[in-house]
C-alpha cells in the first residue's frame, strides 16, 4: 500500500439531476455499463477509494450533453470552491468552432478550480477535424490562458494526434488512460510503438489511468496491465506519467483498490522519491494544484 498522499488526475462526477449523459445510454460503449446509470457524487468516491490514502482529485469533464458543458463547469467549480478534495477540474469546450470560442475560454479559464480544457475526440467519427484550422486556432488559444488539453483518443485517432501535437508545440498536452490500448483485443504492437512517438514530444504527459475497462471486465488480470505501464513509464520518464482512476468508469471492471494495487505493484521497484512523482507530484504541478510538491 502506498504509504503517502495521493492525487488522483482523472475522476468525473455525475448528477443526473442538473445535467443529461447521452453517451450512459444506447451506445455500443455503453452496453453493460448500466452500473453507471445514476448519479456518482464526491462523497461516493471517498467511500470507494477508503483506505486507500487519496489527498485530493482533478475533475474531468464528464461529456455532459451539448450545450451543458459551461453549466457543468461552473458547478464543479462551485463544489470544489467548499469541497478540498476537489483540487482542480479539467472543464469540456466545442474548440472545433474555432476562435470564436475564445470568450468561452476566458470564462472557463476565470473559474478558479479549472486548469485545462477536453474535447472528447474519441467521439469524434472523423478525427481529422482536430486538424482543420478552426481546431487548431482554437486550441492555440488556451497557453495564453494557463490552460492545458487533455487528449483523449481511440488507437485508430493516434496519427492525427500524433500531428496535433507536433503543430501546436505551444500547447501542454495530457494524454488520459495510455492512449487506450486494445488489451482485451490483445492489439498492441501498435500501440506500443504510438508511445514512443507521442512520447518523443515534450510538451505530452500521460496519465496511467483507464486501463482496466479496455480489458475483459470480468476476466482481466494484472499481468495484463502492468507491461503496459512498464512501457509507458520507459517511454515518457518518471517525471511525465500520472496516477488517475478514471473512476467511476473504472467501477465497470475494477475497484478502486485493486487499480491502486496495480500501480502500485508496477512501481514497487521504484524509489520512494520517483513513486511519489507518478501517484502525486507531477499531478500537483501539471495541473498547478495548491499542494506541497514534496512531503
């Protein structure tokens, strides 16, 4: 067991009450994931992730139906402005509509819990919209801002990944849950090879987060995952890999002890120094939380 604080760099919180998730219901992803068909509130998580020493969690954007996304970010901000183990929260914006999102950008990057942006692009049928001018203008604009993106993607949307971070190399980039690896398909000589060129670009990091539920929900098994985040760490270093559960999510396949087991299983090597970096500090100053970067 991990014997100091956590940060968590990816949990999402829902309330179906204030806001609509299309993507829990009638989806191909969705089938069998009925588990997450309510609301999953803060108090939910501290229960889960007990006696796991967990300081504090980055929201992420849950994917709320258009045109909710300021609405939510606003609210996550309000309930991390009374709630201290909500560090920071990651809000969602629709930048393929270019620059004229820029008041957009400003509003959310004035809420003080928030530190970067997402736009799912794994839902996007046609990634190369992340390539078109308005995209990448817009996606230009979040620097000036102190804004990061998260990226998250399919396997098959690495390529044009790959060459959005090469034409926005202004831009702090946080690759969420690995890239997504096909483990339960077992194809990942690809995938393999995908990290270490999204790896070469500095201005990427990579949250160690998501991998249990593109497993077998039912049938995985450690030795499964932990190469993989042997990999990644090779790849991107010890001071650009992240801990995150993709909690709820990750309740489809796994508890949030046993993912904790599993990092912490494939870190035990490790120094006490360079554990603390992935399961703590490169969260504090990826996403400028205020916490001390050391105990």
């Amino acid at each position: 067991m991990i014997d100091f604080p956590v940060v968590d760099s990816h949990i999402h919180l829902l309330d179906r009450e204030q806001f609509s998730y299309s993507w829990s219901h009638g989806s191909s992803w969705a089938t069998g994931a009925t588990k997450l068909n309510r609301s999953w509130h803060i108090d939910d998580l501290s229960g889960r992730s007990a006696p796991c020493n967990v300081e504090g969690f980055v929201f992420v954007e849950a994917d709320v139906d258009m045109p909710q996304y300021l609405d939510e970010a606003g609210w996550a901000d309000r309930i991390a402005s009374t709630d201290p183990r909500i560090l920071a929260c990651v809000a969602c914006l629709p930048l393929e509509t270019g620059y004229s999102i820029e008041p957009e950008v400003a509003r959310v990057a004035s809420l003080p819990a928030v530190r970067g942006v997402r736009r799912l692009i794994q839902n996007m049928p046609d990634s190369s919209v992340i390539l078109r001018r308005p995209f990448i203008d817009a996606i230009n604009l979040l620097p000036g801002h102190n804004l990061s993106f998260d990226l998250c993607i399919d396997p098959h949307q690495f390529l044009h990944t790959l060459e959005l971070v090469k034409r926005c190399p202004g831009v702090n980039f946080v690759l969420d849950h690995m890239g997504k690896p096909e483990v339960k398909e077992n194809r990942l000589p690809l995938w393999y090879e995908q990290i270490r060129q999204i790896a070469a670009f500095p201005n990427v990091v990579c949250k160690i987060s998501g991998l249990v539920t593109q497993a077998d929900h039912m049938n995985w098994k450690a030795s499964q995952i932990i190469p993989l985040i042997d990999h990644v760490i090779g790849c991107f270093g010890i001071d650009r890999v992240l801990f995150g559960s993709d909690w709820p999510v990750l309740e489809l396949a796994a508890s949030y002890r046993e993912w904790m087991d599993i990092v912490d299983h494939a870190t035990r090597h490790m120094s006490q120094a360079d554990r603390m970096k992935i399961f703590r500090e490169n969260a504090i100053r990826t996403y400028r939380l205020d916490l001390c970067a050391s105990q």
